[in-house]
C-alpha cells in the first residue's frame, strides 16, 4: 500500500457521544471529523449511530482513517463510515477500548454510557475536551475535573475549529512533557 | 450447609465508593454493612480498600456474606472481610460486574471510578442511593439523573440508616412493579 | 445469618462442560454437584444449561452453595439452581471468570467453549481434572498437557466419585506446597 | 491521506501464535506477513513479542497495515511492527477481540493461550488455517474440528505460501455463500 500509518498518521483521536443526535450537533461532529482528517489524526469511536456516525462521515470526507469499536461480534453491524471494525462484545466495557485506543479524546453530548467513557479517559490520563453549547454530559462537564488525580481539566470548547485545536495542543504539549504520571489505579 | 442463599438473603446490594476514605467516611460505610446483613442482605463491592473494605468489614460484624470482584486474578489480593472472591482482571470493566452482581446500589463519595460504576447502575436499571455529606461522587451527583432514560433519580441520602432503608424501600416497590422497562442500550 | 463462608466452605470449585449434555453425562455431573457439596465446596459454573444446570441441582440436593456466572446482564437467565448469579456480560470473556472464581476445575465433555476454559484454568495454574468416557473435550484432553508451562497433567478421572476425590487431593496438595509458581502469561 | 481502507484493503487476517519461537518459525512468519501484505490484506494480532512481531516485521515489509491489541493500557508495551495499537486491558479475554478483528485466521504453532484462540475463532465462524510442522498447537490441531457446529475443519497447510492462498481461497467463497450461519453460543 501507498500508505505507512506512522508516517502519515499524526495520531488517533477518540470521539465519543450520544448514539441519537440533533442536526445542529450532527453539523459540528462532521466537521469535527473532517478538521481531524485534514490535520492527520484518524479517528476512534464507538462505530454506531450518532455522534460515531457523524464523526467517521466528517473524517471520511477528507479521506481519513476510522476505527469503530463495536459491542457486538458482527463487523456488519458497524456504520458504513467506519474502515477498520473491531468487535469487542463485551457490552460496556468496550467503552475502555474506545477510550485508550485514542491519544486523547474529545467529548460531543452524551449520556450515562458517554459519561463512563469520560471517566475511564480521565483515569487512563487522555487529555480530554468537551464540546459545549450541545447538550449533554459533553456540556455539563466541561472545564470541571474528575478528581484530584490530574492537575488538568476537561478542556471546554465552543466550537469544532476550538475542539480539534485544543486536542491537537493538549496532545503535542503532552508529547513534550514526562509530568504526565501514568497511575492505573482501580 | 446449614445456609440456602435463596431463602436465607433478600438479595445483594453493591457497595461502591472510593479506595481510600477519611474516618468519617469509614465509619458510617462500616453503619452501611452492619445495617445490610442485618437486614439480611448480602454485599457485593469491588473487594479491596477503602468503601470496599468497610461495607465487608461491617457486613462480617453481623455475619453477613461478603462477595469481592477484584480486577486481577489472584484472590490474594481481596481485603480480609471479602467471603466470595471472584476474580475478574479486565481492569475497569469489572466495575459494570460489581454494579450487575447487585440488584441494588449504594454509592459512598468515590472518584471518577466510582463515577464509572454509577453510569453502568444507571444504565443497566439498578434502583441507586448516594449518601451525602461524605464528599466525592456520591455527594455531588445525588438526587440528580445521568439522563433521561429513567423516570427515577439518583437519590440522595444523608444517614447509613436512611441509605440502607431507602435502597430496601427501591428494591421492594421496583421487584413489584412492572413498568420498569429495561433497556440496554450503548 | 448462620453461616459463615470462610468456615463452613473448604473452597469453590469450578466445573465446566457442554450446554447440551446427555443423560449418562447428566447424571456423572449431578453425582459430582452431590458430592462437592457433601464435602464442603461451593461449585462455580456459567450458570446456564447442560454441565452448568446438572451440577448445580445435585450441589443444592445437599444444600450446597452455587455461584453461576452469566454472560448476560439479566439475572434471570441463570438456571433455577444457582443461587448467586454473577451477571458478565462479555460473551466468551466470562469464561474466565468462571475459571477463576474455582480454587481448582473439572471438566466434564464440553465443546470449543469449555475448551477455552481449559486453556484459562491451566493458564491461570488451576488443578484441573477431565472426566473421560463422556466425549467431547473432558474425554480427549485427559491426561495431557496443553504446554509446558506446567509439570502436572489435566488428570482424567473415571467416575465422579474420582473427580471429586482426586480435585480434593491435587487443592490440598497445592496449598501445601509453595513450588506452584504463578505466571501469568499473555 | 492518500489511502482507503475499504478501496485499498481486502480484508484483516488475525495471526495468532507463540509468544517465543525459533528461527524457523520466525522466517516462516515473516514470509506469511510479507504474503498477506502483498495480497492486500491487513494484518490482526496480539501486539506483543513471538509470532505476533514475526508476521508485523514481514507485512511491514511489503508496506502493509498491522494491527496489535495489546493487553494493557500502554500502547508503548506494542512491537515496533504494530501501526494501530488497540490497547484491551481485559487479559486473556483480549484474545477474542484478536480473532474477531480477523476476517479469517492463520494460527502458527503456540501454546495454551494460542489455542483458546484457535477456540473463538471456531466459536465465531472465521476461517482457519493452521501451519504444521512448526509445534504447538497449529501442528496438533491441523485438519481438526473442535466440535460439531461447523462442517469445515482447522485447514492444516505445510507453507507460509500454502497458508496464504488457502487462507484467500476460504476468504473468497465464504463471502460468496451464504450457508455460514452464524452462530453466537456460549
């Protein structure tokens, strides 16, 4: 193939959020994913409907790359955005595997399942940003922290130009520094 | 065995919160386990310090029955209180097999884990208390909802008498009604 | 309540088999769920048909203790025989939960998912023994390794009487010895 | 990117072997990672050391696309071959998301851990073929079932050659028929 992932790919980005959406918060998903594709990030996310919908649309208008990680064994049940499928039948658990296979993650609306996502982020130490304005726990929890295991925040943002900026920020500073303690604690 | 399960426990309640608490909140977590094996109810809890070890530890001083689901997969490593070790190394994803074991759930402050528990007892329909006053999770999330799929809040509760009342009075009236319709949805 | 777990159970043994079984085989497992109860050990199983509902009925005949561990969210799902229900919903994962929650295993026929619990009870360093004369894999496996990661064998025993009295012997002999050096290898 | 998945990549074969091999096993993995790149295909692994680098190194090779999930929460713990770490902290359970990412598999030798993977390969109805003449378990179970549920067999093949054309020839007419019913058991 004409392609090296590590060479073309700057890295990947999880996108998580409601599985049922508005237009207005479809809108800014797909250009989320389209910014993301043009700034060479391929894009994870839960590979249903909804905000996992919009973003692998938006990423694949400008030939990106998409991974869906889906709670089920079957590939067929994957949006049609999605190029690489990862069946990983373990109901909300997958969750987790959405989570660490982004470097970082951006937070669109949401519900409880979103909310858990958000937290197991938070713990695996991804710089997290949350799109506000949409509803949602994205909304809610924005420029709050988990607890008292991160210095950081979660980043709110006000727009997807804002979103794909601050992750890129949040991801290259993170790269640079070594103050970022891993602790995997249960 | 003089002991049948099904005829001798009412059901499991989880027990979820945080690793590490201050003396405050230990004391009133151990209330909580007394309470519950008095009221004959067994105690279900992620198996290792803090809320954990506390709810077993009151659970046991009443001869209760104590069920620990530790994400690794030497038993060894559950607290001492902890009767029914089950082994379950999928880091945070044991966390959705806590809340499940119980038919109910008690949150006692917690950090974003703790958090994460709450989303699944939310998602998977399990009546939940939270008990105020003891900081974290429990304290900031009670009497709200995650979302909108149940009618139902997370209710708050300010004593370990009101929180083991309150989830008893949960689990009778939703073990009578019908209309709680469950969904599981990612 | 008058039981305490610690005291009254020698320990849990999990035992692990086809969905859909015979009435010889039926009958060898019911004999084994009888006789682990009447020696004081609790049976772990995955909670559904087969292999899993027979040896939980001759388990609770002697008014032992069963913990069934299902690869479903609902409770309800579990046979009527198991009396602590583990809700793991993560298809095939729960294997080895089920593997993990024993002290030591036995093996009675079984498809490719029992054999998957095989796999996890030797890689997990638990004693195992395959009843043979029953087909499926109990019966092709005993008395083999399934690598060398482990002196000791899968033991194929002839009856239940044998079963049980030879996964007595291999749990007491390990907790006596110190050599069963753990690897837990990926 | 100049690059699309689904345009540019036929399929995903999941490659599952022993974490440490000989010389000989190694070339010969090299050679059917260096193959299945060459035919178009992507290649899913276990991340790690053993057979899953061997085949990473020779689809690199020939400028592939390797997929490792890992089981851990760092993406650093992956071989050097790997372009997309799935980071799946779910221990031996992570074996399952190995298949499944996997269109179809080729097992090459391998242990117990190898064989609970040949085992959810065969659950799942992926295709497999097994390399003989290199130990473990591919050699062993060469042109086996693992119980009645499907008609085909684990395809014992004598080349890495041999492994990747017949793996292509079950590939191809399993997409044509359409008498693999999928069954989901547990």
């Amino acid at each position: 193939m004409n392609f090296d992932f590590k060479r073309d790919c700057r890295g990947i980005i999880s996108v998580i959020g409601a599985s049922d959406i508005d237009n207005n918060t479809e809108k800014k998903t797909i250009e989320i994913g389209r910014l993301l594709a043009k700034n060479g990030y391929a894009v994870s996310c839960g590979g249903l409907s909804g905000v996992m919908e919009a973003v692998c649309k938006g990423d694949k208008e400008e030939n990106g790359l998409t991974i869906g990680i889906i709670p089920h064994t079957e590939k067929t049940i994957a949006n049609k955005y999605v190029d690489i499928v990862i069946p990983c039948p373990f109901s909300q658990a997958r969750n987790i595997v959405v989570v660490l296979t982004g470097d970082a993650c951006i937070a669109i609306s949401g519900k409880a399942g979103t909310l858990s996502e958000i937290c197991f982020a938070w713990i695996y130490q991804r710089p997290i940003v949350a799109l506000m304005g949409v509803g949602g726990w994205s909304s809610e929890i924005a420029n709050h922290k988990l607890d008292n295991r991160r210095n950081d925040l979660i980043f709110g943002v006000e727009s997807p130009q804002e979103a794909v900026s601050k992750i890129i920020e949040l991801l290259e500073s993170s790269s640079n520094s070594k103050d970022l303690s891993f602790t995997n604690k249960f």
